[in-house]
C-alpha cells in the first residue's frame, strides 16, 4: 500500500500571524498580491475536488475512497522511485504535488503559512517573479527530497517546500518583523519574536526531525530544509544588501 508522504509546515509552531500589525493588515486588503491568493484558492479547489477531501461522491466511501486517495497520489505526487526512471509524466509531478494535499489539516497548515508570508513577499518580489520563485523552489524542493530518497515508493505531496522557500526569503526581506507564535511546550501561550528568532528556530526544529525520519514515514522535513534554503539564498543573490533587513511600515515593536 503506497502512503502518500504530507509535508504540513505546522510541526512545532502553529499559527503564526506574523509581521507588523498594520504591514500585515495592508498585505491582506491589498490587490498587490493576487498570486498569493490565486495559489491559496487553487489548492483548495484541487483538494476540494480530489479524494483527499472525502467530499466528492464520486470516489466512493470507505475502502473504495482509500483506494482512490491511494491511486491520485500516486499519479499526482511524486513518487521517487519512478521520477529516476526517465518517465515524462514523473518528471512533472515535483510541480502537480505542489497542488495535492493528504488532509484537512495538512492543506489548512499549509495555506495558513502562504497566507500569512506570501503576501509580503510577493509585494516585494513582484508577481512574475514570486511565481517563477514559487514553482521553481517547489519543484527543486521535492526534487531534493526525491534525490534522497530515490528507491522510495511512497508518494509525496504538498507545498510545504515552496511554502519554505517562501519563509526563507520573508527572513532575509524581513528579519525585524515580529511574528506571534504559539509554542506547544509553553502551553500554546502566544509569543511575540522577530522573524530572525523564529524562522531559523523552525529550521532547526525540521533539521533535527529530518534527523529522525527515517524512523518511519510522515512529514518532508528535508523538502523544508531545501526549500528553506532555496529561499534564503534567492533573496540574498537577488536582493543582496539593498533591503535586508527592512520592515515596511513596522506598527510594533
């Protein structure tokens, strides 16, 4: 049985509603991020209409639908063991993975974090380029991870790699903005850090899970880890010292 491999960013900390108050509330009114929002809506329709909602009639219930949710993962995501084969279909599944997601929460954790960082980097990038960015560092990200994992039969699905690039370029555009996260062996209670405290903390948090997933299988943690890193180092060779470091419009300290 193939088990499709989620890559949910929201391990540790969840619920980040980061980034000064009135950038981020600026950010979400504005037109200037429509493929931000076009990417969020886009993933809900897939996972909508998809068996991995359990909503669509027409994959059936129980073992049927299983074996549906099984088969699109398959077809959709990348399964590493096929991708080095040379096949044209596998070759574009580290970009229609990024589009599939295994659960509810598994698509709500990652569209949280698209929604909450994508939208400011975006404005700044531009939206030719925050797309290019996007797909690009996604597909890299599962490619990576598939490289790693090359005689691997499961299916990997998600956005969580791109969604990483996108937290790793946010870092570098805007260390001083604050993010309020709730760490879960704080008792959940909400803490505000800048984004150069937290988003690094979270990369270490995926470097030692990726440590440990060879334990059995679950989350992408080194789709994260390389897609963190595309991110951070885009934003550097792109932008190099001109922006880093700047917050827009900063309403908190």
């Amino acid at each position: 049985m193939v088990r499709p491999v989620t890559s949910c960013s929201v391990v540790m900390i969840g619920n980040w509603s980061g980034t000064p108050r009135s950038t981020l509330r600026k950010a979400l009114r504005s037109p200037s991020a429509p493929v931000t929002y076009g990417l969020i809506a886009l993933c809900c329709l897939v996972f909508l209409v998809g068996p991995g909602s359990g909503l669509n009639a027409a994959y059936g219930t129980g073992d049927e639908l299983l074996a549906a949710q099984r088969a699109y993962f398959r077809r959709w995501g990348v399964v590493p063991a096929e991708l080095f084969e040379g096949a044209p279909r596998a070759a574009l599944t580290p970009a229609t993975a990024l589009f599939v997601h295994g659960s509810w929460v598994h698509l709500l954790g990652n569209m949280l974090f698209l929604y909450v960082f994508g939208a400011l980097t975006e404005e700044r990038m531009g939206r030719v380029e925050f797309t290019l960015f996007y797909l690009g560092c996604g597909y890299l990200a599962l490619l990576g991870y598939a490289a790693a994992n090359a005689e691997s039969s499961q299916s990997l699905v998600g956005a969580s790699g791109a969604i990483s690039a996108v937290l790793g370029a946010f870092l570098y555009l805007f260390p001083r903005a604050r993010v309020t996260s709730l760490l879960p062996f704080l008792f959940f209670l909400p803490l505000r850090f800048p984004a150069w405290v937290v988003l690094p903390f979270w990369a270490a948090l995926q470097w030692v899970a990726a440590g440990q997933a060879a334990q059995g299988p679950g989350v992408a943690y080194l789709a994260h880890l390389v897609g963190f890193g595309l991110g951070l180092g885009y934003a550097w060779a792109r932008f190099g010292r001109r922006t880093a470091g700047v917050v827009p419009d900063s309403g908190t300290g």
